[in-house]
C-alpha cells in the first residue's frame, strides 16, 4: 500500500513537472497587443506575434509585449517667436506604433520609445514651427499653427515606426511682457471706441439742433407767408377772439355790472383792473 502511494506520488509529481514545462513553453498575447522575440542566439525575430497563445523555447527566448492601441501623452515645450516673444505650448498626442516596426523599435530604442522619442522630436518641431510666426499670428492662424505642427510632427514620428492619431494645441501662453502688451492695447481700443462713440454722440446732437432751428425758422416763414395772405380778415378775427376772452374775464370781476354796447373793448378797457 505503502508502495501504491509513493508510486502515485512519483506519478503526480511527474505530472506537475510535465505541466510547468508545457507551461514554461507557452505565452498570451492580449487584444491590442503584439509580442516580439528576444532569442539569446539569435536576437530579435523579425516576426511580430499577434494576439492569442503561442509557442516559444525555454530560457533561449522571452516575448516582449507591445500596447498597440492610441495612447494619449502631454507635452510642454517653451519656446520663442519670430518676435522674440516667449511662447508656453501644450500638446496633447495620441499615438500608437507600427505592429511590423516592433522589433526594430524595441532594438533600436527599447520598450520606453515614447519617453525617449516624444521629448526631442516635440520640442524640434515647435521650435522651428514657432519661429516663423509672430507672437500675433500664433493667437489670429492658430489653425494653421496647428496643422503645421501636426503636419511635421506625424512625418518625424513615422521615421521612428510610430502614427500619431490626434495632434491638439491645449494651451498656448505667451509671457507677462506681452500679456501686459496686450491687455494695453485692448484698453486704448475701448478708449478710441468710447472716444469715438461721444464724438459721434456729439455731432448727432448738434445736427438734430440745427434740423430743430431750420424747422422753426420755417414755420415762422410760413406764418408770416399765411398773414400776408389773409390781409385785414385774419387780423379782425385774433381781434374777435382776445375780445370775448376779455368779456368773459371782465364778467366775472365785482365791480363790472355790464359792458358798453358798440363800444372797442379793447380800446376802453379800464387801466387799473
């Protein structure tokens, strides 16, 4: 019995054994990912391993796995414009590399390329993009600052084996000298506006009083033109009119009993009243 046990000891044993062999001897490679062969013998294998388990020897050879997927990363980069002005830009990339570049990446560079590569090759292409623009023209072509810099940026990215997805301008700041610039300048803009704004103001004014004094004159032109024509008739009816105005004043003072008859009111009217 003794025996059966330690056989079937040994047994398992052996079969334990087998298994991590047959495990040491197998390796997984995720979705969105790619693996790459390092052999002690003979280097990196030029072929890629795309995803699911694979085979590999041992010891003699180790996989090392590679994201393919887009991968976002920030960069700061100071520089300077063509007039001399300080500019603080922050991109944010997405980027993936080329699954058929893996092995030459890994030997050339190593698995940390985007620590390696991104720094340089963003700093370079600022720099040289920046240098042709004014401080004024990076804040008014902003879209076209953009564009150049994705434009360079893609083409020194793929020479090292990498696509960039999505190249984006986050943040441009410029430094307090030419901040201060600006903000002066906006200030004597209002200024001029509101400058201009009460001179018209003004003008506006003045042109309403002089359509106000053309109108009066003209109404006192027509008036004197309507007098001349109605003569003598016009003149007796303001007459008629102060007249009964009076009567009706004078009617309702005590001492007036009764006015003249066929007498000039007008004429005779009582001074001291």
């Amino acid at each position: 019995m003794a025996k059966l046990f330690r056989s079937l000891g040994y047994l398992g044993g052996a079969f334990m054994a087998a298994g991590a062999a047959v495990n040491s001897c197998l390796y997984n490679v995720d979705g969105g990912h790619r693996a790459v062969i390092f052999d002690r013998f003979s280097g990196i294998k030029p072929n890629v391993t795309g995803e699911g388990t694979h085979f590999l020897i041992p010891v003699i050879q180790t996989p090392i796995i590679f994201s393919i997927r887009s991968t976002p990363r920030n960069i700061t980069v100071v520089t300077g414009s063509k007039d001399l002005q300080n500019v603080n830009i922050s991109l944010r990339i997405l980027y993936r590399p080329v699954p058929e570049a893996l092995p030459s990446i890994y030997r050339d560079i190593g698995r940390e390329y985007a620590e390696k590569v991104f720094p340089s090759i963003t700093t370079e292409v600022l720099k040289a993009v920046v240098a042709r623009y004014d401080a004024s023209e990076l804040i008014t072509q902003r879209e076209m600052v953009s564009k150049t810099v994705r434009e360079a940026l893609s083409e020194r990215a793929a020479s090292f084996g990498i696509v960039l997805d999505d190249i984006s301008l986050t943040h441009l700041n410029f430094g307090r000298e030419f901040t201060e610039a600006v903000e002066a300048k906006q200030v004597a803009q209002q200024e001029a506006e509101r400058a201009k704004f009460l001179v018209e103001k003004e003008e506006q004014i003045k042109l309403a009083k002089i359509v106000a004094a053309e109108g009066d004159s003209k109404g006192a032109e027509l008036l004197a033109t309507s007098l001349d024509k109605a003569g003598e008739g016009l003149i007796e009816l303001r007459k008629i009119e102060a007249a009964e105005e009076i009567a009706n004043n004078l009617a309702k003072q005590r001492n007036v009993s009764y006015l003249p008859k066929g007498q000039n009111i007008l004429m005779n009217l009582p001074t001291g009243q």
